[in-house]
C-alpha cells in the first residue's frame, strides 16, 4: 500500500512520520451509495488517533451521516465520495487535531477533563502542553467518547487501575528481591539470594538466550508475520516502493495474470478495484495500462475495447498521462500483430473513441508527431499514415463544432417595420451536414466519399 508524509504539506521524501494513502470505495446504488474507507483503520493507527474520529470529522465536514463497524473494521460515510477527495478532508482533520501547534509533529497525545468540558493536547516531541481550542460537532463528539489508554503509544486517557497495581506489585517484588528490611521474610531468604553474577552457568543461560536473540528459523518468522498487525504488514509492503518502475511493472503483470485467472476473460467490479488498488499501491496507476493493453489486447482488439471499456475508463478517466501511456500500449498490441491490425488502425482508434476512452485531443496530439521510441520509426510512420483517414475526420468534427458554436452566437438580427408592436424577426443559417471523408485513391485518381462510421 502505498504510504504518504502526516503533514502532506511537506514534500520532503525522508520525512518520517508516515500513513498508508486513503482508500476508498464505493458501494451500493440510488439512496443507498455510500463510501466504505477501507484502510481507516491503518489510518488511525499512523496517526494514533480513534478511527471514528477521522471518519465523524468527514461526517462532519461533508455534512453526512457515518457508520462503523469495529469488529469488521468498516467505517463509512454516506454518498459517493472519491479518495482524493477524502485525503485532502484527513489533511484538514491533521491539521486540527493531530499536529502539535509548536512544532508540528505528529507526536500529539489528546486528553478529556469531562468535568470541565475540555480537550488538552500534549506533544511527546517538544514537550508542549496546551488545550484543543476548535469548535466543531467533531470536538463535542471527542468530549462525549474520550480516547482511550492504549500502552506503549500514547494515546491518551487515564491509566486503569488494574495497571497501577500491576505496577505496583512489580515494585514491591522488587523491593523483596534487593532484600528490603521492611518487607516479609527478607531476613530468611538470605540464602535463595545470591550474587547475580554467580548464577552465570547455574542452568539459567537459555533464558539470558532468549532474552538477547530473536529465532530465525523460517516457521519463527512465519509466525511473528502472522501476529504483525493489518498496519505493520502494510509498512512493510512498502517496500516495493524502493523497487524499480519496471519491477513494479512486473509485478502488476502477475498481479492482473492471476486475477485474470481468478476471473476469465471478464473482469467484476470487484476485481477491477483490486486491480486500481494494486495500481495505487506500486504507485503506477498511469503506467498500468500498458500492462493492461498487454494482456488483454490481441487481433480482437476492437471487441476487447468494448468488453474491458470500464477497467480501462478507471485509469483514463480524467487522466491525460494515461491516455498517452495507453496510445503507447496500443502502438505495441499492433506491433505483435501488424499483419492483422495495421490496417485496421483507424477502426481502433475509433473504438477507443466512441467509448470515451481517449480524448479527441490526445489522439490529434498523438497524431501529430511519430516516435521512434515504442515500435521503432518504419513501424510507427506507418502506424501513423494508416491513422490519417481517422485523424482528418477528427480534425475536420472539431472545426466544425468550434464553427457552429460561434455561428450560435452570432444570430443574425432584422428589424421589420411591417411587423406590429415593434417585434424582431431572428433569422439563424441552416445548419451545415456533417463533415466526409474524402480519400485519394492512388491508382484512380478520384474522390471517394467515405463514411467514418463504414471504416
């Protein structure tokens, strides 16, 4: 999972405190959409605060209803809300209530003083100490359900009782072990207390053993992994972030193989998801169609286009880079089949068109320069001239929108002196067709007219 600076205000790669990037996904349809943040949790833990907090605050702020299931560790708010959305909402939560005022480390303990109706905040870092001055439902929600002790990571609240006197029994065990006057039977146990350094060799070293080493064994291992928590495991599956693009490329590959083997020919909506949240996690969420286009494109390009078109809107949707990356993957599918496919490469392109998939202006810019990059020059000129029937068609539908729009504007006004009450007749052109191709046949000579949708 890929993880993000507390204070994203800081670019600075080396910063420490970190927490795993929101993800978000929605469920259901109508009245009943809502959005199910599905590493909260994680979330909660890197920023040492209760998960309903962050989600109350988005409640708050979005002005929706939320849910939680803690035992499930669902956490919910109502609508369709998308996870960068979400992530600048948890930037402002930070800003309130995780960063200490002083010196805006992330380092911060919050208290409750019910009876005066107060939250406190202290910082671990610095050492500061101050009250929690803001004034929102998400306060009032806090000073109702107080954070509670959690040991060893500070999170606030009042030490049980039950710790006091463990602590406390631990101490007077203590005091009987250094041989305390005062304490029962410290006279007549002289005898069981020996000097510790002559215990050295006595039959007691396998617990000096255990106490300095930790077991490598491989089922040692596979067992401390097994007890690490969700939040542990996903710090260190960030690891694959310090990987190369390309292997991270590579294992997006195996990823989509193995769901592709999980799920046939058709993606659910269910793994399409888990295929974005792969993505997301290797931080290639721009370069996965190249991946895509090689797994899932052959000769039957065209149909795959329509039958994998929302998979793909997913990574293209909006996103200018992918669909650059995805002209890329489209020129090497016709590569590994260019008898079959070069031909029909306008065909392609609308396809890619007609479902939205690519932008008319990723594919003019696409259309303006060939690279030698990808498939090599040869191929790709040729790429490009069997494109050319498709790009003129392009070109010639947005001039002649852009021409139209302003023919909209420019309405034409006559004033008539036959017409009573001083009424005004509108006279507007007579819309133009709809552009033709018109290709040059080499041998012939002749204009053709040729419809883009006969391609």
């Amino acid at each position: 999972m890929a993880c993000v600076n507390v204070n994203r205000s800081l670019s600075d790669q080396f910063y420490r405190y970190k927490m795993p990037k929101l993800l978000a996904k929605v469920e259901g349809k109508g009245n009943g959409i809502k959005t199910v943040i599905v590493n909260m949790v994680d979330i909660a833990k890197s920023l040492n605060r209760p998960p309903m907090y962050p989600t109350k605050y988005f409640g708050c702020v979005l002005g929706a209803q939320v849910n939680y299931d803690p035992k499930n560790e669902r956490y919910i708010v109502n609508g369709s809300h998308e996870s960068n959305k979400l992530q600048d909402l948890l930037d402002g939560f930070i800003q309130k209530y995780v960063l200490c005022p002083s010196c805006h480390n992330p380092e911060t303990v919050l208290g409750v003083l019910t009876k005066k109706n107060i939250i406190t905040t202290s910082c671990k870092a610095c050492g500061y100490t101050g009250l929690l001055n803001n004034k929102d439902k998400l306060t009032t929600y806090i000073l109702k359900n107080p954070p509670t002790a959690v040991s060893g990571n500070g999170a606030g609240g009042k030490e049980s009782k039950k710790n006091k006197k463990s602590k406390k029994e631990e101490k007077n065990g203590k005091k009987h072990a250094n041989g305390d006057s005062n304490s029962p039977g410290a006279a007549g146990d002289s005898d069981e207390r020996d000097d510790p350094i002559d215990n050295l060799g006595n039959g007691n070293d396998d617990d000096d053993d255990e106490t300095w080493g930790e077991n490598t064994d491989p089922d040692a291992v596979a067992k401390r992994m097994s007890e690490l928590s969700l939040g542990a495991k996903n710090l260190m599956m960030n690891e694959d972030l310090e990987k190369s693009p390309k292997e991270r490329l590579d294992m997006f590959l195996d990823y989509v193989k193995n769901k592709k083997t999980e799920c046939g020919d058709v993606f659910d909506a269910n793994a399409q998801k888990d295929i974005v949240a792969e993505a997301e996690r290797l931080d290639i969420r721009d370069k996965a169609v190249l991946v895509l286009c090689e797994l899932l494109f052959d000769e039957d390009i065209i149909q795959q286009i329509k039958t994998h078109r929302v998979l793909f809107l997913r990574f293209t949707a909006e996103n200018v880079k992918a669909q650059r990356y995805l002209m890329r993957g489209f020129e090497q599918v016709v590569q590994r089949s260019k008898s079959e496919l070069l031909p029909k490469v306008s065909r392609i392109l609308k396809a890619f068109y007609d479902s939205d998939i690519l932008d008319e202006k990723v594919i003019i810019d696409w259309g303006s320069k060939a690279s030698k990059k990808i498939v090599g020059e040869k191929l790709s000129k040729e790429i490009h001239e069997k494109a050319q029937l498709f790009l003129t068609w392009l070109k010639e539908a947005e001039e002649e929108e852009s021409e139209s729009e302003e023919e909209e504007a420019e309405i034409e006004v006559v004033y008539d002196d036959r017409v009573r009450d001083g009424e005004v007749q509108v006279e507007v052109e007579k819309a133009k067709p709809p552009p033709v191709f018109t290709a040059v046949a080499p041998a012939l000579k002749e204009e053709i007219d040729i419809d883009i949708d006969a391609i």
